[in-house]
C-alpha cells in the first residue's frame, strides 16, 4: 500500500512537471507563431536542418534568410526553434535598434554561456551590475592615448609579418590566413600580457591551434541542443577535447599572471630596500615606487628617461591593487576575454581584407596611392598615430570589408524583460540573434551590396544610413570596447604590408566559402600572390615633393641641390669613369664615397639641343652624385643608436636590448644565470638569488616551473597525489580518471599508451599499438612515418618528440637536436634498444649490438684497426674496384634507363669483401650473386619482423614462411663468413710453420703475388694476442662490419649520383674540381693526399647523406631516467632518432628539403648545432668506420666523374626511398650516362 502511494505521488510529480513544460512550450509557440520561420519538430526543433559540416551549416542559415525574405517580403524578423528553445532572428534595424540601444536588454544569452568555461566572467559574458562596473572600471584602459601606446607593437609585429611575405614573394601561392594569425596572435599577446609568443617564428603553435579548435567545438555545441548540459558533454569525445584546449589556454594566461605577480611582488621588495637606504632621498624613492611597478615597466627608447607602456594585463593589474574586489580570477578572465575578442577576430578581418584587395587591384593602386602621399614613399619607417588619421581611404576599405566579411558574424542577446518586436509581442527570456552577415547585405540599405565598394563609406554616403545598419563591432551600451585598438591595429599592419607588396587573389570569392562560426573564418586556404611593388612604376618623385609635411631641414637641403645641379648642369656634361659596383659607399654619419669618384668633364655642345641628356638625367648619375636627400635623413641624428648597440650601426639587424653607457653589459651579472645567452629566453631571474630560490618552494620540480605544477604542499610537495596515480610519480603529465584497486585500468582496452600521452600518439590498440597503420609494402610504411613527423611538426613545432606504439612497446620518436644530444652525447646512454636483437642471430655480440663491459672493451679493442693509416691502405682496394665500376659505366654510354643502384652495389660489396675478409668475391662479374641477395633480403626481413609484434616471439616466428627464409638466408651469410675465417687460419697456420711474417702483406699461395692485410686478418691477429677475443668474436665483428659497411655506402653513393644527376651547376663544380686536382689524367689511382684536396666532393657527399642518410633511424634504450623536450622519460623506455627527418630541420638548415652542398661549406657549418647532423650518429656509440666510408665514398664518385657526365631521368618525387634498415631507393634509379 505504501508503495502505491509513493508511486502514485511520483506520478503526480512527474504529470505536474510534464504538464507545467507542456504550458510553457504553447506559451512560447502561441507568442513565436507570428514570425515565420523553418518547419520545427518536438524536442529538436529546427536541428535537423543543421549540417555537421560548417560550410554547411552557414549556407543554410543564409538559404533560410533568404527563402523568408523571399517569402516573407514585409518582415525581416524570423524564427528557429533549436530544440526546445525558439531563437528570434532579425535583420531588420528598427528592431535590432529595439534591442540594442536598450539598456535592459544586455544579458548575451543562453548561447554564450558555452563560453563561460573558458572566459569566466568577463566583459563579454558579465551582466548586470557587475557587467556595469567591469565596464566603468576598463573603459579608460582603451582611452585613445593608451591604445596609442600600443602602436608601437603594432609595428613591429607586423614588419615580421611584412618580412615573411616579403620572403615569399614571387613563389608559390601563399596561404595568407595562417600567417595573419600568427601576426595578430603575437599582436594580442603583447599588448594584452606584455609577453612575445613567437608565434610568426613558428612557436606557440599549440595555443593558436587550442583557439582554433575551441572555437570550432563550442560551434557544433551550440548547434545541438543534446550537448547543452554539461554533464553529458564533458563525458564525450567533444567535451574532454575541449578541456584539453582550455587547459592549454588558461595554462598560458596564469603562468604570465603568476609570472607578473611575481615580478611586482620582487619590485616592491627591491623599492622598499633602496628606501631603506636611501633615507635622505626618502621623497624621491617614493615616487619611483608609485610610478614604476614591475621591472617591466620601464626600458629605454633612446632617452634616458625614456618608459615603454604597460600591456593590458599590467592595467589590471593596478586595478587589482587599488580595488582589490576585483581579484586575480577577474583580471585572468578579463585577459582571457581580451585574448579572445582581440585575436581571430582581427586576424579574419586583415585576411578579407587582403583578399578583397586582391580581387580589386583599382582599390589596391588608390590605397597604395594614399600610402605614398602620407608617407612620402618611405616604405620602412614606423607608422604613427598621426598616420593612422590620415589614411583615410584605407579606412573606408577596412569598414567594407567588415561589411561583407564581418569578424563576428553572428550576435545574440537573451531578453530581460517583454518586447514588442516587428508588431508582435516576444516574452522575457528569448533567445534574440542578429545576422551581422545578412544585415551587412540588406539591398534597401546598400546599393549592389554583395559588390565590395569602398566608396559606401565615403562621409557623403555614410551621411543619412541607419547606425544600425552597420555592426561589425555591435552597438549601443554594450558595443565592443576594443573597436578602436582593432581598427588601429588593422591600420597600421595592412599600411606596413602594403606599402612593399602587391596583392593578387587568386580564387574567386565563390570558391572561399566564409564558416559562420563565433568567427567568421575562411574554410579553404586563401591563396593569393605576393609581389614587391614595382617601385620604378610608382611615381616617386612626386610622392617626395608632394609630401604634406616637409621638414624645414629637408626643404633647405633640397634647394640647395637644385641650384647647385641646375648652375653646374646648365654648362656642362659629365660622363662617369668607374662603375657602379666600383665605387663603394661607406655608411660612416654621412653616406659617403670611400673611394675617388672620377669624372670626365665637358661643356655642352651649345649648337645641338642636349641630344642626349642620359648622363644629366640619367639614375647612374644621380647615383655617383648621391642622393642627398636620402643621406640628410640619416646624419648626426641618428648617433643616438650607438651607445644602445654594440653592434656599430647596424640596429636593423636586432639586438639585446641594450642602454646608454653600460650597452648590455646588464645581462653577464647575476641577473641571467645563463651569461651573456638571454636570446634564447630565460626564466625571471633576480639579483644574488638568480632563477633558484624564489621558485623553489613553490614549484616541487625544482627548477621548471615553465612545465606547469600540480598543487603541492610543505613537505610532502605533490605525493598526496600518488595514491590516486597509477602512473606513480608522473602526475605532471596529466592522470587519466583512477579507481580503487583497478587504478587507470579500465581504460586499457581503448588507450594502451599508459603514461606516454604527453607526446600525442596515432591510435593504439592492445597488444598490436600501432601497428595497424604499417603497410607491408615498405614504401607506404615509409610515407607513413613521414606523415607522422610531419602531422606532430604541425601539431606542436617546439615538442618534436611524439609516441609510437609498437604493440605493447612506446617508442618515443624524436627529431630535435636538443634532445638528440640529451640521448647520444651521454656515456650511459649507449644501449641500442630491444629493436636490434633482431639482428643478433647475423651480428651477435659485434660492435653494433654490443652493450656494457663487452662494448667498451670491443671498441677499445678495435679503434686501432681503423686509423687512418690503416684505412689509407685501403685506398689500393678501393681503385681496384672503382675502375671496374667505370668499365662497366663505360659500356652502358648511350644506353636508356641504366639503372645505377645494381651497378654499385655490386662494387661496394666487392670492395667491402676484400676489406673486410680479403676475397675477391667477384660481384661485379656476375659472380656470388647468392650472398648479394642474401644480404639483401635479410635487411627486408629484419624490418618486416621489427613493424608487428606477433612476428617478435621465435618460437611463432620460426615456424612462419619469414622465419625459414631467414634462416635460409643466415645459412648463407654465416656460411660464406666462417668458410673464409678457416681458409685465414690455415693460411695462417701454414705462414707460422715457414716462419713467414706479414709486415702488411701476405701471400696467397701464387708466385710473387701478395696482397694487403684485410679487416679479418687484423682480427685474427687481436684473436691471437688475447684470448678473450674469441673465433666466434671475429666472425661476429666480420659480420657486423660486412653489414654497416656495405649496404650503406652503396646507397650514399647511389642517391649522391642521382642528386648529381639532378644538378648540373653541382656537377660541374665537381668537374672543375677534379679537373684541378687531377689534370687531363682519368686513369689515375686517388692517393690519399688526393682525398684531402677533394673538398667541394666531400661538401656534396655531406649533403647527400643529409638528405638521404643511409641509416634513417637509430634507437637506444634508455639506461636511466632522461628528460626529453622538457618532459621526464623512464629507464627502459626506447627512443627513437629519425636522422632522416632531424636533418630537414628549418630551425638548422634554409630550404631543408633542397639540395644544397654550400650547406657544409665551414662557414656555415659554424653556426650549427652538431647534433643537428648525425649521418653516422654522435657520442660515444658513433660510427667506428665513419672515414672508411667516406674514403671509399671518395674514391668511387671521383673514378666514375672524371670520365663520365650523369643525367637522372626521373623527379626525387618519382623516385621513392623505403626506409628499412637502409634508406634505399624502392624502385630502379634510372640514369643517362655520357662520356665527358
């Protein structure tokens, strides 16, 4: 009975609920019924028409506006029900005036909300009376003479953006975009935080993507009612990307908060001592106390007393100070908010604009005719407030693009109280929306307004228009408080562009469709062309005299030179003796010539009518007489710069920041731990006490707090956490959700990345990892390891370290020089990884597979057997077989296609044979072709095995057809190496019972025929003075050195014939080179002194292997723990070097992917970090046989090009390496070859 009664109340409740929702939702549709609209459904409303795709969905949004205007001619008021929610949207301005001047109706609405958790309270969400005092409190920080201040950055930032496209100009098409946005995020975070991002050197990537892809996710939230509640969403893939993103961004803004905080907080401490000791300049101390708050306050602009202004955040800052009811969380969700508003949305306005520019190139000549006359065709020079007034028709031009193309397409208001709209009443708590784009386009208001006229914004067009017709920056109370840092800033970065570049788009506007996101962005890249701006065509001269403003100075001096040339040229001509190039200026205060300008000197021919007035108009003239103008504007004036640069006169080049007297001497005390390096950024560092202590007992990391902590507490720092981590003392890492008992492992079925997630890592899957993605073919299994270095460039260029789940084994895969050098420069860091024992049953306990005690007593055993006395008795071997090469080459002249790897592999392997063992083996005869392939096909096997861990175990592996074949093939190897060791030691024996000795040759049974000591015998005789160094010892360092030194130097010189091949300018530098060395002489044999003169061939040999290092991988295991691009990496972990994508590095190499021997020129070498090219790795473990390849390498490329030209017939596209343990090239390398 009980039961009945509680069901029947919980009937009740439920019917009283569902009928209270049932009386709210026909109130609603009786009030939305006189607005037409879309067919709404139940519960979902209009969300089925809402396409996932956001070009999509912004295209429907457009099509309903159009279809009720079409259908609806009278009212430009709809409806859209978004699930249960009716949306009202309007184009119609005496409504949008309704809302909008109204100063009730300023909450932003149920849609805005979704930000929240990124913005906090902020000016754009706040409402209220706190809204009211957010505001009151920050308008005067975008008072004209603050954002003023910023022009400055302003500036700056946009000369690197002007260089960029300046670099680019004339190349490919330039996706214009993603650079605008690097531009304006290093913009925002200047002068919102007083910090450089990087962002336009390629750092910082990450934040602009989180930006990106949180404003993409907060899109699709809006769009489906089902994701509105939180405790849905942030259980969806969606959801916890999205808390990733935003822990990225807060990360960034608290940091630099706490950062600041700290700075102030070290000011404060540093004032108060100097008033201490200071007490008879007690008044004085006082007012450096109020008017300098941070160390950051204050730098010097040339004048002693010179101050920069303060970011945004510093604002807040004293705002907090001086009301401290608006607390450290307001000033981070102001920050935030400015971070937000500030960035994409300028970044979106420049891009349309230069697209627009670029379509219009009538529009493009006005502005850049507005720009020579402001400027007076200085091109370089900072643009100014003063400028920025001026620049009129640039103005009219940014507000037509924000007419078309607005920033915010879309904005909302959630009503605060009744509203009559359109005639009809809308009750309090409707969603109310404007369609910025569509209103921008309302024909009664513009005429032809889909075409970009920049004339609508002319003052006698503009008088008369509805103010709220036009909203790129909304209006009323509520209006953006930013729009004139955003105009200002638009301003001066398209004045800087534009005054060096021309602009030509190269889609219609058709083919880029606009996504109405919070932003509205272009879905496809906008390419367009960049050219410098053809100056000769411009027309300087009556730029120059047409300048509004003239310096009294500048006019003195141009009179000046008119008369004197107009009294000198009026009876004279002048021819000039020297040329251009001859005659040096030097840039001393004066712009003068350092050498005798010499002149012929004649009167005019006074009875012929200056036939030929060249030399008096001529630009060579004007040149050898100095353009005095140009050199005024550079005299005494600018001496201000010296005692700031230590560099002499060069400022345009950058500098530390230096001041008057001391230069930068300021940076080598105890203020930078680092000396004199504060280019490469450096944590806040404070007199005596440095970085160190201050961080100390806040950071439980010791020294790094850039890392981001998790809280810690006295003592115990952050091990509270450890019982909740089952990943033990990695907390910073982030932790998975861990239960009692089970830990993190509920998640192993859909993530066995375990405690790797820091680096990213493709999907994984149990006990295969990601192993699904390797395709047996060994081409698309290489492609896909570029693609994978290439996405994880792309997704974070500063942590080039990404995981790779091989099964259940990580390999952290790193391609940063830094963190190379971390691994191979250590002397404990020498064992090569669990992925070599692969090789063990070929190469066994050998040099490479070596490890510990055996290692170090190996190498030190063998470094003797490859000094280069030994390795130069070699060279005889090396002859021997390269003339056989060039005989082969020889009979293939004029022959199509010759497929050059075959052809030097067989020569390598003959030359490796008779270094190696001392038998000729007689590979390129035809001869052994059974090893040839063996070696071969082994080297596929191994890397086969390696790719899936089910082939790992060899009880399964030896059973399976991959198993047979390699032990068939070892049979082979190991057969053909341990038959020669015994035919050696009975040689031997033989030798030691005549009493023979070697003395570096030996006989091999013939008359009066000896050859050289090869590799074997030099191990035989290691063998035999310690008896430790056992036969099966030899063999496996015969192995070892038959496998690294045969395949690798096959292929270096293979891929350096087809680089050869594809460059004749290299070619024929070569040609001269061995032209020089060796005279009209093709037969000779190289000698070693022969070697050392080859020089231009060996910066060619160093190219090739950079770009085709033979070896494109090496691992070690680590054998402690390491710290890998700022991140901690446990013992037992496999890191993995990719040398193929480490040496096409922009940060080390310009044009990495482009041939380019100059790169080893010594010059340029010297600026490199070593570790940046490692072709036969580095540290302790690297090549032992190094110069016995490049020798060899030498030898073999010199023989082949003193007789013969090479032409490659196919693209380095068309020919593609597979990087197996060898980078060898997959498919036939096809060459013409020809007699010199």
């Amino acid at each position: 009975m009980a039961m009945s009664i509680g069901a029947l109340v919980l009937l009740a409740v439920v019917a009283a609920i569902s009928l209270a929702v049932m009386a709210r939702q026909m109130r609603l549709w009786y009030f939305m019924r006189h607005f037409p609209g879309p067919k709404a459904y139940p519960l979902i409303g209009c969300a089925y028409l809402f396409e996932r795709d956001p070009r999509a969905f912004f295209k429907s949004l457009k099509r309903f506006a159009l279809d009720i205007a079409f259908e609806h001619p009278d009212t430009k008021t709809m409806v859209m029900w978004v699930g249960p929610v009716p949306v009202i949207a309007s184009g119609c301005t005496s409504d949008i005036e309704t809302i909008l001047s109204s100063s009730k109706q300023l909450d932003k609405g149920l849609f805005y909300q979704m930000l929240r958790p990124w913005l906090g309270d902020g000016l754009l969400l706040s409402k209220g009376r706190k809204w009211h005092s957010r505001r009151k409190l920050l308008t005067p920080s975008f008072h004209f003479a603050v954002l003023n201040s910023f022009i400055d950055i302003f500036n700056e930032k946009a000369k690197v953006f002007t260089d960029r496209l300046d670099g680019l100009a004339g190349s490919k098409p330039v996706s214009i975009f993603p650079l605008v946005t690097c531009c304006t995020l290093d913009i925002i975070c200047g002068t919102a935080m007083g910090i450089d991002v990087g962002a336009q050197e390629g750092n910082n990537r990450e934040y602009v993507q989180a930006i990106i892809e949180m404003c993409d996710l907060l899109q699709e939230r809006q769009k489906y009612p089902w994701l509105w509640p939180d405790i849905i969403y942030h259980r969806l893939p969606n959801g916890k990307k999205f808390k990733r993103h935003l822990d990225i961004v807060h990360h960034l803004t608290k940091s630099v908060i706490d950062e600041r905080l700290a700075e102030k907080r070290a000011q404060s401490l540093k004032t108060t001592q100097d008033i201490a000791n200071n007490n008879e300049d007690l008044n004085n101390n006082n007012k450096m106390a109020n008017g300098i708050t941070s160390s950051d306050d204050v730098t010097f602009n040339g004048s002693m007393n010179g101050k920069r202004k303060m970011a945004f955040l510093d604002l807040l800052l004293e705002l907090h100070e001086d009301d401290k009811t608006f607390s450290i969380d307001d000033v981070r969700e102001e920050v935030d908010t400015f971070m937000f508003e500030g960035h994409d949305t300028t970044a979106a306005a420049i891009t349309w604009a230069l697209f627009m520019i670029g379509h219009h190139p009538e529009v493009q000549r006005k502005i850049h005719e507005e720009l020579d006359e402001v400027f007076c065709g200085d091109h370089e020079r900072p643009v100014t407030s003063e400028d920025v007034t001026k620049l009129q028709y640039l103005g009219c031009v940014i507000k037509e693009t924000l007419r078309l193309y607005p920033s915010v397409p879309i904005i909302g208001r959630q009503l605060e109280e009744d509203t009559i709209l359109s005639g009809h009443f809308v009750p309090k708590g409707t969603p109310f929306v404007i369609g910025i784009f569509m209103l921008h386009r309302d024909p009664e208001t513009f005429q032809d307004p889909e075409t970009f006229n920049p004339d609508n914004f002319l003052p006698e067009n503009a008088e008369g228009r509805n103010p709220f017709a036009y909203l790129p920056f909304s209006a009323g109370p509520r209006n953006c408080i930013g729009q004139k840092f955003a105009l200002i800033e638009e301003k001066v970065v398209l004045a800087t562009v534009l005054r060096k570049l021309c602009f030509k788009s190269l889609q219609s506007t058709d083919d880029v469709t606009p996504i109405g996101e919070i932003i509205l962005r272009p879905y496809e890249d906008i390419l367009m062309e960049v050219s410098q701006r053809p100056w000769n065509q411009s027309t300087p001269k009556s730029t120059t005299i047409a300048c509004p403003v003239i310096p009294l100075r500048q006019k003195f001096a141009l009179i000046e030179e008119k008369v004197v040339l107009a009294t000198v040229l009026r009876k004279l001509c002048f021819k000039s003796l020297q040329s251009i190039d001859d005659v040096t200026p030097i840039g001393e205060i004066i712009l003068r010539p350092y050498e005798d300008i010499l002149m012929e000197v004649s009167q005019r021919p006074w009875n012929q009518s200056t036939p030929k007035s060249t030399t008096i108009g001529s630009e060579r003239y004007v040149s050898h007489v100095w353009c005095l103008q140009g050199v005024s504007d550079y005299r005494v004036n600018q001496t201000y710069m010296f005692d700031r640069d230590p560099r002499g006169m060069y400022p345009m080049y950058g500098a530390f920041k230096v001041y008057p007297i001391i230069g930068s001497t300021y940076m080598f005390d105890s203020r930078d731990p680092r000396g004199m390096y504060p280019m490469y950024g450096a944590f806040k560092a404070y007199p005596i006490i440095g970085s160190t202590t201050y961080m100390f007992d806040r950071d439980p990391r010791g020294m790094y707090p850039m890392y981001g902590a998790f809280k810690a507490y006295p003592i115990i720092g952050s091990t509270y956490m450890f019982d909740r981590d089952p990943r033990g003392m990695y907390p910073m890492y982030g932790a998975f959700k861990a239960y009692p008992i089970i830990g993190s492992t509920y998640m192993f079925d859909r993530d066995p990345r375990g405690m790797y997630p820091m680096y990213g890592a493709f999907k994984a899957y149990p006990i295969i990892g990601s192993t699904y993605m390797f395709d047996r073919d060994p081409r698309a299994f290489f492609l896909t390891m570029k693609r994978m270095a290439l996405e994880q460039a792309w997704s974070s260029p500063v942590l080039r370290s990404r995981v790779l789940w091989l099964g259940p084994v990580p390999l952290v895969t790193v391609a940063g020089s830094k963190d190379v050098e971390a691994i191979l420069s250590s002397s404990k860091q020498l064992q090569k990884g669990f992925m070599y024992r692969f090789l063990k049953p070929w190469l066994g306990n050998g040099l490479l597979l070596s490890k510990g005690k055996i290692w170090q007593h190996r190498r030190k055993l063998l470094t003797p057997s490859f000094h280069f006395s030994v390795l130069n008795s070699f060279t005889d071997v090396f002859n021997e077989k390269a003339k056989i090469l060039a005989d082969k080459m020889e009979g293939l002249v004029g022959t199509e296609d010759v497929d050059i790897f075959p052809l030097i592999t067989n020569c390598t392997l003959d030359i490796i044979c008779a270094t190696a063992m001392g038998i000729d083996i007689g590979a390129q005869e035809g001869n052994n072709t059974e090893y040839v392939n063996a070696i071969v096909e082994m080297s596929d096997v191994i890397q086969e095995r390696q790719k899936y861990p089910w082939f790992w175990f060899d009880p399964i592996y030896n059973l399976l057809p991959g198993g047979r074949k390699h032990k068939r093939y070892l049979e082979i190897l190991h057969g053909m190496t341990n038959s020669v060791i015994q035919d050696r030691l009975e040689e031997k024996r033989r030798l030691n019972q005549n009493g023979s000795k070697t003395n570096g040759v030996i006989s091999d049974g013939s008359v009066n025929k000896k050859r050289k000591m090869a590799f074997l015998d030099l191990l035989l005789e290691l063998h035999e003075d310690d008896k430790t160094f056992s036969i099966d010892d030899v063999r496996e360092e015969v192995d070892t050195f038959m496998f690294e030194g045969h395949d690798t130097t096959s292929a270096a010189i293979s891929w350096a014939l087809f680089m050869i091949g594809h460059h004749p300018e290299v070619q024929q530098k070569i040609h001269e080179e061995l032209d020089e060395v060796f005279g009209d002489d093709r037969d000779r044999d190289v000698t070693s002194d022969d070697i050392a003169k080859l020089r231009y061939l060996g910066y060619v040999i160093k190219e090739t292997l950079r770009l085709y290092p033979s070896v494109p991988m090496i691992a070690r295991q680590l054998e402690e723990d390491a710290t890998l691009s700022g991140n901690h990496v446990p013992r037992g972990t496999i890191v993995l070097i990719s040398i193929y994508f480490l040496q096409r590095s922009f940060d080390q190499f310009a044009d990495p992917d482009e041939f380019n021997p100059d790169n080893f020129l010594p010059e340029n070498i010297e600026r490199r970090d070593p570790f940046a090219y490692i072709p036969f790795s580095a540290g302790p473990r690297n090549c032992i046989g190094q110069k016995f390849a490049v020798i060899e390498e030498k030898v073999i490329l010199s023989t082949i090009l003193r007789k013969f030209r090479v032409r490659s017939l196919q693209s380095a596209d068309d020919v593609t390496p597979i990087g197996n343990l060898i980078l060898r090239p997959y498919d036939t390398i096809p060459m013409e070859i020809s007699p010199r």
